[in-house]
C-alpha cells in the first residue's frame, strides 16, 4: 500500500478495498464486517444497520442535492438488505461561512426524501469547522430498518440465476462530471438519485423474493457484478447490447474515455434472481417511472468463476474488471 | 415503447457490418500480415471491442507507441513531480498523466503529500486557474502528440496575447512520423530488424485529423508500407484492415484514408499553422523504451523562452539519464517487439493501480488494455 490516502482509495474499486482491508479489516474485523454487505443485519436478522457519509461538488446537481443524496444513500443500504428504512442519524460538519438560507434548503430536502423513504431522524449533530477544514458541507448518516425481506446475501447466487438491472446506468456519475468545475459539458442530463425502499417493498408486495439486491453506487455496475462473483465463487456473463445506457452518458463516455459501468449511481440497483421471478419483477420495477429501461442483462455460470465477462453483439467476449484508479479524462 | 432517440454510435457498431466485415476478410487474407496500429487508441479499440478474436490468424496486431504517456521517460515525469515541489506552484496536467510514476513517484502521490496539482481538460482552462492565483506560478505540464499539441499552443497564444505572468510550460510534445521513421530505419544489437516486423500501418485518427494524411506519404513510397488511416470506432478498425489485406494481395503499398469523414489530405492547416507559430522542433527527444529519436519531439520557439519552465527552473531539474525498470519491458512493447503477456511481471508485480512501466499507466497503454479486456482473447 502507499504510504500517503490518495484519491484512488475512495473509488469503491479495487484501491478502495486494499484500504479496507489493510487498515480497517486488519484492526476491527468482525463477523458482522466479514460479510461485505451494504448494512450488517443485528439482532438475529431482525435489523439493517449502516452509516454513509457524503461530499459532493456541486452540492446542488442536476437531478439532487447533498442533503437528499444523504437520505438515498444510507436508507437504499438499508432497502438492499431488504430492510424498511426506520430511524437515521444526521451529522453535519459545516465549513464557517456556509449561507444559512442553503443550509435550510438542503434539511428540507432532506426532510422530503425521509418522507419518501418512510424513516424519521431520531439523533443528530453538528460541528462548525474554520474555512478551509471541509470542502463546504459533509454530512454523515446513519440508519437502521426492519428487515422485510429474509435471506439476501451477496453469497447467494447460483448457477443459472438472472441478473437484472432497474434502470439505465451511469446516470449520476455522468451528471456529476459533467456539472464539475473545469469540465464544463452542457448536458440535459439528470442523475437518477432516488429512494429505492419503495421498489423493494413493491417487490415484497408481489410475491417476489430476490437472491441478493446491491446499488450500484460508487465503482458502478462494475463493481457491484465483480464483488457478486467473489462472495458468491461464479461467473457473471452479461450481454452488452442489453446493459441500458441513456444516450447522454454514452456521449460523456466517449469524450473522456470512461466506462458506463464504472459510473456511480445514486437510484440504481442490481438484481440476482431465479430466472422465473425475471418478468414478474421487470414489470413491478417498470410501474416506477424511473426505471422504464429496467431490464435483465445477464446470466450466472461456472465460465470463468469470480470474473465477469462481457458479450458484444458480434459475439467476442471480455474480462468486465473491477474498476480501478480514480476516474480520470482520456488525454486525446 | 422505448424513446426513439438519436444513436451517435451504432452506425459505427453495427453488428451485421462487423460480422459481414470480418467475413470478407476471413475470405480474402492470405498471406501474415503483421499490422501496426501506431495509435493507443487503436490499441484500445481492438481490445475492448475483441476484434482479435473475428479475425483470421493471418493478421497479428502489433501495438505500436502512440500512447502520449506510455512513452513518457522517467526524466520528463521526475521534472514533472519536481516541479509540483516548488514553492508557490501549481501543476496543471491532462487526465492520466496524474498517475504516471516517475522515480519520486506520480503527480498524484505529490497530490497526496500536500502538492497543488491539477488536471484539466482543456488547456484553456489553465488561463482561468492562472488568474485565480496571481501570486502563484502555474505551470502547463503539456504532453501529447498532434492532436493536443494544438491546444497548447492556443494557451500558449492566450497567455501572450494576455501578457500573463503567471503561467509556464513544460513541453512534451511528440510527432508521430517521425517514430514510425524510426521503427523502420532503426537497427541496433537488440533487435536484427525492425523492419521486418512491421508489415503495414493503420494511420492514427485524431493525430491525422490535425496533420493531414499527407505526413505519411514516406511509408508506402520510400518503405513500401501500406498506411491506411483508420477511424477509432470497431468498425473503422475492421474496414481499415479489409483495406489493408486488399493491398497486400495486389501487391500494392499506398497510403490510403478509412476516415474520410474527418481527415483530409492537407488536415487542419489553421492548427498546424498554430503549432508552427509557437513551436519549433528539438534535436533529439528521448522516447520511454525507444531512445533519443531525431526531431521527433518540440519545444517552445527562442522568442517564448521566457515562458519555458525548464529554462527557468534549469537549476532544480535533474539531467541525468534513467534505466528503465530491469523488469519491465515496456520499449520491447512499444516497439513491437513484444506482447504485453511476455512480461514476467504483467498482471502480478504490475498492475494499473501499481504500475511499473508506463504501458500499464494510461488506458491507451497496450498493458492496461491486455490487463483490462485481455484475459479471454486468444
């Protein structure tokens, strides 16, 4: 490991989890920890427990702000663990000199996505910090939920099981850069920030019972599909022509040379399923008007175990890798 | 029903021309071609898209050193972190350049221990930091080859033309003929002949769009190579090599253009006119793996010396000559000479997070495309 944090350690990628398990792991592990989940159930199983904090630049993006991202962020946690979404921690760290009139702006928005998820804030915090200690606002929750849904693990998934994804990808990470400074690209183009518990509770509603749920947040679908093939020994197999992408995050990609599936999302998860629940649960994912494009976009095998490859329409075959490094622009 | 929208890509993505392409190729190749795509673009192209694996065996791609920091040595990286080190400076750079390790370590490990140092997209935006911090000293770190090379200059233009006096330059500008020149003319103990290696060209996109198809004239008249400039797209890989094979099996070698949408004979003469205006070839530039190769790199003209950060800080910037990793055999690869899968430490000691040599640095680099798309391709 390098001696300095770089950047590179904050990517949800593979840096991110040399750090992880370097530092954290190597001091505080735990059976809870060990099992890599986006929250550890407590209580018998009874409970989903996580925290997030979050930093963003601009505070306000297309499609959200810092303070409803807060909410998204830990409580979809919670809803991949097939847990609802109950009692959330918020901590803020406030850089002197921060408007008072944003900062109303954004509780209110937070106050607005609590509603949507369900959860209410029952502790908070605050630390005012001299200009230039935070980069304006960090903010920091935590939450807890009420499994509804039993048996979701990242362990879980077998030869034969589906994969579907509820939306089109890489909408946020796209949105982001795209509003960053220095960057400059003029984009319609709105990240898709959202609560997911209510999705995940239609699918409870339905009957349906999902082999494991992740959002595909920072490191993207990428990500989310390579940690799947380890914790569960298999292969993942996806068809490339049938991963949806929104025509702007294309074009942000083919500009600075990223990869769709290492995109970041905020309102985006992945599905591992028996492939008899497929169409059942396309169709409860497609009532959300968000997730018109839900689709399935590959099979679980024994090919190649704890890789992911990816099919091109004319049928040659490649390694889809973690992602590594910080997201950088191509030179030329 | 799905939105109908416009696709910017598929026509350059098409499934049934892909196949219908690689057909036709599969039916006429005859003979080995060895075929050099100059361009790390290319590179990652034909990768990424597997296009090795709807090929016949007849054609071998010989990935060549057009990745603007694969072929950056060790000197030119270590002026880069050296300079970040100064004090009251901001380091600007382009995207993957970040990441490079010199011999101190990258810009982004200067980054790490408290260094200013930036990356841009556009090189105009330097002018925006520059006047944000008058009591600094911003120093453009600029690389590339043709295609960038213009973008400085119009910085370069911006910042006379301001009368800025707080912005310098440190120029690493390449040009792409003359290496291939020096692919076909070069002989030395290492190596009996590059000559032979190399069969054919596919000519850079972008590079071409700027210089013209014209600066390749040389390769097929004097060295009897076919150059076909390409498009970066799959599907302009696999014209460009139907093209080619068309050639060899007429016994032909000319110089021919697959990407006529943007490239022109002449190319983009404003820019070149730009490029010429404020740059000035160097005698020798020193190539990561290739050695000092004749005119192959620029410096600022004798007039903007004044805005040249390696006369100003000539004292602090180190001289001397670096060996490359014993290890790593990035100029083989860069050569041609070898695949990135003949490396012992491909993938195990060399990784793109940890980098040893510079090919597996940028996503262009031959190694970070093998490492990142390679496993399942023959």
């Amino acid at each position: 490991m390098t001696k300095n944090i770089t950047l590179a350690h904050g990517n949800g990628g593979e840096e991110n989890n040399e750090l992880i398990e370097g530092v954290f792991y190597k001091h505080l592990k735990n059976d809870y920890l060990k099992k890599s989940e986006d929250a550890s159930l407590i209580e018998g199983g009874r409970l989903a427990f996580t925290t997030d904090s979050f930093t963003i630049s601009p505070l306000f993006f297309s499609g959200g702000d810092i303070g409803k991202l807060s909410i998204c962020g830990t409580c979809n946690d919670l809803a991949m663990m097939g847990a609802a979404p109950k009692y959330v921690t918020l901590a803020m760290m406030i850089e002197e000199g921060f408007e008072m009139k944003t900062l109303d702006k954004i509780v209110r928005s937070i106050k607005k996505e609590l509603e949507v998820c369900g959860a209410v804030v029952v502790a908070g915090d605050t630390k005012v910090v001299p200009r230039g200690s935070v980069d304006k606002l960090f903010i920091n929750t935590s939450g807890v939920g009420v499994v509804e849904l039993e048996g979701i693990s990242a362990s879980n998934l077998s030869v034969g099981d589906a994969i579907v994804v509820s939306r089109d990808i890489g909408a946020h990470g796209a949105a982001i850069y795209a509003n960053r400074e220095g960057i400059d690209i003029e984009s319609t183009l709105k990240s898709d920030c959202a609560s997911l518990w209510p999705m995940v509770k239609a699918l409870k509603d339905a009957g349906i019972k999902p082999k494991e749920m992740r959002d595909a947040t920072r490191g993207g679908l990428a990500a989310v599909l390579n940690e799947w093939a380890k914790a569960s020994d298999v292969c993942i197999e996806v068809e490339e022509a049938s991963i949806p992408i929104a025509q702007e995050v294309k074009g942000i990609c083919e500009l600075l040379g990223f990869e769709p599936t290492a995109l970041a999302n905020e309102g985006t998860f992945v599905l591992a399923l028996d492939p008899k629940d497929v169409e059942k649960t396309v169709e409860v994912l497609k009532t959300f008007e968000q997730n018109e494009q839900c689709t399935m976009i590959g099979t679980v095998t024994d090919e190649y175990k704890q890789k992911v490859t990816m099919t091109s329409e004319w049928d040659t075959k490649r390694f889809l890798d973690m992602p590594t490094g910080e997201l950088l622009p191509r030179i030329c | 029903m799905p939105k109908q929208e416009l696709d910017l890509f598929k026509v350059f993505r098409n499934p049934e021309h892909m196949k219908a392409l690689a057909k036709l190729i599969k039916k006429e190749s005859k003979t080995k071609i060895r075929v050099m795509e100059v361009c790390g673009g290319h590179t990652h192209t034909i990768m990424k898209y597997g296009i090795p694996q709807i090929l016949p065996d007849t054609i071998e791609f010989v990935h060549g050193p057009g990745c603007p920091v694969c072929i950056m040595p060790k000197e030119r990286i270590d002026h880069a972190y050296i300079l970040s080190q100064q004090p009251d400076v901001i380091m600007v750079t382009l995207g993957d350049m970040i990441k490079v390790p010199g011999s101190h370590g990258s810009l982004a490990q200067a980054r790490s221990k408290g260094a200013d140092v930036r990356f841009v997209y556009s090189p105009l935006d330097v002018l925006k930091i520059a006047k944000e911090n008058p009591e600094k000293k911003v120093i453009f770190f600029a690389i590339g080859f043709e295609t960038t090379t213009p973008m400085t200059a119009a910085l370069v233009d911006q910042v006379v033309k301001l009368g800025l006096k707080n912005v310098l330059f440190h120029i690493n500008h390449v040009t792409v003929p003359e290496v291939m020149k020096e692919l076909l003319d070069s002989r030395d103990e290492h190596v009996d002949s590059y000559n032979n290696r190399i069969d054919a060209f596919i000519g850079p996109s972008h590079v071409s769009v700027i210089t013209g198809s014209k600066v390749y004239e040389q390769f097929p008249e004097k060295y009897k190579r076919p150059v076909v400039v390409t498009g970066f797209e799959p599907i302009d890989v696999v014209e460009g090599i139907l093209m080619i094979v068309r050639q060899v099996n007429d016994g032909r070698a000319d110089l021919e253009n697959q990407y006529k949408r943007s490239v022109s004979y002449d190319g983009n003469t404003t820019a070149q006119a730009f490029i010429n205006k404020y740059f000035d070839q160097k005698d020798l530039f020193k190539w990561r793996g290739l050695g000092n190769i004749p005119k192959s790199g620029l410096k600022l003209r004798d007039e903007f010396a004044h805005l040249d950060a390696e006369k100003i800080y000539d004292d602090v910037l180190p001289k001397e000559e670096i060996e490359d990793h014993k290890l790593c055999i990035c100029g083989d690869i860069l050569r041609g000479m070898a695949k990135p899968t003949d490396c012992q430490v491909f993938g195990t000691a060399c990784k793109p997070n940890k980098p040893i040599g510079s090919c597996m640095v940028s996503s262009e680099g031959a190694c970070a495309a093998y490492y990142k798309y390679g496993g399942v391709l023959r």
